[in-house]
C-alpha cells in the first residue's frame, strides 16, 4: 500500500499489518488500537543509518526524536537498531532511561528545561544538552560547576528558514519561541558566552526548521546557513566548531497525493551541500547529526476504530462516528491534517462514497478526516486509519475522560500489547476526595 510495504489486504480482504489481520488484532484486542509494524519501524530506522554512513562515511548520528512515539518498547527497538534518542523532557529521558538507552546517545532539547530536567540529564550523562537561551546557558555551567561533569552541548539556532508547512509546526523562522536568532547576532553573542564557560564542552550548533517538509531545498538551505555561521565563528574566535545538528521534519505520506522523496535522498542531497561548502571553504567536515521522529514511527502506525452510528444528512454529508476521537487522534482537529481511511474488513473495495469520520467528543471539531472516500461501513464495522505511528499517542489527551487506546507491535514474531489500555481506574487514580 502506498503508505508503507508492510500493509496489505488478505485474500478475504481485509486490511493487514506485517502480515496480521487487522479485523482479528480488533478482535482479540478491542478498539479503539493502535498498531505499530515492527518491520516498516526498523526499515526506517535502518534506512537513515545506511543513508549516515553512505553519505558521511559514520561520521554522524541519527537520533530518533521521541517526541513522535515515546514508549519503552519503541525506545528499545530504536537504540536495537543503533539509533540515537532526542527526548525533549523529564519524561521521555526517563522513559529512554527506563528503555536502557545509554546516556551518551541522548540528546535533550526544550525551550524551558526546568533545572530538575538539567539535572537529570546530568546524573544520566546526556551526551548533549541542546541549550536554548542564556538564562539556561548560564544555570548550566552552574549546576556542572557544582556538579563536576562537563557536559557536551549544541547551541539551538533559527536559521531564518520559512519552511512551507503548517505555522504551528514551522520553527526555523525568527518569530520562534525556540533558540538563538541568528539575524540580530544572538547567536553569535552565546557562542562567545557559551566557549568561555568552563564547565561546558560546546561541540556545535544546532537547527530544526519545521515538521512535515516535502521540500530538500529548505534542508540544504539551512544546512548551508548554519555552516556560514559556523565560519564566521572560526573568523571571529578560532575555533572550528565539530558538531552540526540539523533537527528533523522529513515527510511522510498521509494520503496518495503526497509524495516524499525518499530519506536517502534527503541526506544525499543535504550531504551534498555540506561536503560542498566544506570544500570551498575548508572547512572541516563537521559531525552531522540528524532527528526525524515522523518519518521513524509515522508510517509504521495504523489505528482501527469501531464504528457507532452513521448518520447522513441529505445535501449536507454523512458523519460516521467511531469510538476514538481527537483524545486519540488530535491532529486534523489541531491541524486539518489529511488522513486516509479504510473499512478494514473492506479495504480492497472501491470507496463507495465521501463520508466525515467523527470522533466521540462532546466538541464538534472532533472530526477524524472530512469528505474522505470511504467503503460502505455500518454499525459495529471496523475504519482503520492509516500513517498514525507519530504523534497521535504521544500526543493523546484523557479528554472527556476517555482511556487511552492501547498499542500493538506486530512484528516477525507476531504481536503484543507495547502499550495496556487504560481503564477506567487509571483515570481516577490521581484524584483525591
Ligand atoms: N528535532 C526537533 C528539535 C524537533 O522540534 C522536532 C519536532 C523533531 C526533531 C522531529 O521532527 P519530525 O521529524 O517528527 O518532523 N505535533 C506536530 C509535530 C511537531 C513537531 C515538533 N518538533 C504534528 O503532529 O504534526
């Protein structure tokens, strides 16, 4: 199927995950589920670390941005496949932790780390703390001083990069909440702070310029602006920075109109650019580092709901509901982000008509997908949709107090729960009387 080699549809046709009938995994777990294909999972993973050492010789690190999915069977596969982690707070470093990920292939970001979070990462040896802002510079190199660790850091920097995705998930221009503006010599000014603190190893700099970015253009450009300031910190203090993180953003498809270039490219064509101006301005070749989450997870995920009514209303549309909802599955409420939907026990027929996929919150914005093609569906049916593998748990609520769903790995050696589903006494269990 066009969003990953590892979904299919059986002789009975019915959608399947890395082999497994999506209507018996339903059956045998309940719904709402989400579903994770462990092959597509390691097959991306694989890819990126095939693409760092084709392109950089080795010479970089691939750091799965957690953000995306963060559980401890998804952070244990990814370090399995010799991944990195990029957690972004206390509870993805703990969660990495928990998963046996060694601190030295962390990488902790966030605009407003809390100084419990420093020091977390600094008791687990966070290979590098990616610094957002002086007040954090200088907490930092306090709490290393009384600490007597040397952490490695990047500094975070906004290119200035206006990639062409939603506003709310662009992050590279200068009207941005995260890191130093380059532009107005910010970024200059802590580079200078940050190679005379001595507690802290400043090994380089770092950048993300958005998420869900089809484009190689913007990536080269960023790449390429970031080298420029990484010579003018030559110029201006004689130190050749070795560390270059490009963040991460690679798309992945969502429905049959998108069309990403494959990863590899992405990275030969970035490479391109830093080799080129490494050569023109000898430069030294810096290590690169790399944080897709979506294009990691993204693909991998299915989710499958039941559906409750439908309820069609002549010349207006026809809303199925299902029993997940924007709790779940967030991101068309968020964002109108566009999904794709099957009848799971239907998937190899033509859709039949144009339908809105509802959710079961008390909000009439909780809509899954609207006028999406879908097979005919009635009551107690399955709707699987598809490319949920990134930020739909990470980023499910308890909103209305609806559990969340539980999840499934299915992989060579069949499936299991990853992640149990919550119940009811999970939702009260921090209230007190
Ligand atoms: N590195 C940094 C510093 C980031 O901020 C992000 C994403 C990534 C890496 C990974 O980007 P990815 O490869 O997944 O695009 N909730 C939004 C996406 C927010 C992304 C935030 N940062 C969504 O559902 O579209």
């Amino acid at each position: 199927m066009f969003v990953s080699p590892h979904l299919d549809i059986n002789s009975l046709g019915h959608l399947t995950i890395g082999g497994e009938d999506t209507v018996e995994l339903a059956e045998r777990y309940g719904t709402p589920l989400y579903l994770m294909s462990e092959e597509e999972l390691r097959d991306n993973c694989r890819q990126y670390r095939r693409s760092m050492e084709e392109f950089y010789g080795g010479r970089g690190l691939v750091a799965y941005a957690s953000k995306a999915l963060c559980c401890k069977a998804v952070c244990r596969l990814v370090a399995e496949e010799g991944l990195g982690l990029d957690v972004v707070s206390a509870g993805e470093l703990y969660t990495a932790r928990a998963a046996g990920v060694p601190g030295k292939r962390l990488i902790l970001h966030g605009n407003n780390k809390t100084p419990d979070e420093l020091a977390m990462a600094l008791d687990y040896g966070v290979g590098r703390i990616v610094v957002d802002n002086l007040t954090e510079l200088r907490l930092l190199d306090t709490m290393a001083a009384a600490t007597g660790k040397r952490p490695g850091i990047l500094l975070r920097v906004k290119p200035g990069i206006d990639a062409h995705t939603h506003s709310f998930i662009r992050t590279g221009q200068i009207d941005s909440k995260f890191g130093f503006a380059l532009e107005t010599g910010e970024a200059m000014a802590a580079v200078k702070e940050a190679l005379a603190a001595k507690e802290l190893e400043l090994r380089g700099l770092h950048c993300h310029i958005g998420s869900q970015i089809f484009d190689i253009q913007p990536f080269c450009h960023a790449a390429r602006v970031m080298l420029e300031l990484m010579d003018s910190i030559r110029r201006a203090t004689g130190t050749a920075l070795p560390e270059l993180d490009l963040g991460g953003g690679f798309g992945i498809p969502y429905i049959p109109d998108n069309d990403p270039v494959p990863y590899s490219r992405y990275m030969e064509e970035v490479s391109r650019t830093v080799k080129e101006f490494c050569g023109e301005r000898d430069f030294p070749m810096p290590f690169v580092i790399i944080e897709p989450g979506r294009s990691i997870v993204g693909t991998a995920g299915v989710t499958l709901y039941r559906v409750g009514g439908v309820k069609e209303i002549p010349g207006v549309r026809t809303y199925v509901s299902v029993d997940g909802s924007m709790a779940d599955a967030p991101r068309h409420a968020l964002y109108q982000a566009d999904y794709t939907f099957l009848a799971a026990a239907r998937a190899g027929q033509p859709p039949a008509r144009v339908v809105t996929v509802a959710g079961k919150c008390c909000e009439s914005g909780d809509l899954l997908g609207e006028n999406v093609p879908l097979q005919p569906v009635a009551p107690g049916d399955l709707v699987a949709m598809l490319s949920t593998g990134a930020y739909h748990y990470s980023m499910a609520s308890n909103y209305n107090r609806i559990p969340r769903p539980a999840m499934v790995l299915v992989g060579e050696k069949g499936h299991r729960l990853i992640i149990r589903r919550e119940t009811l006494e999970d939702l009260v269990r921090n209230d007190l009387d």
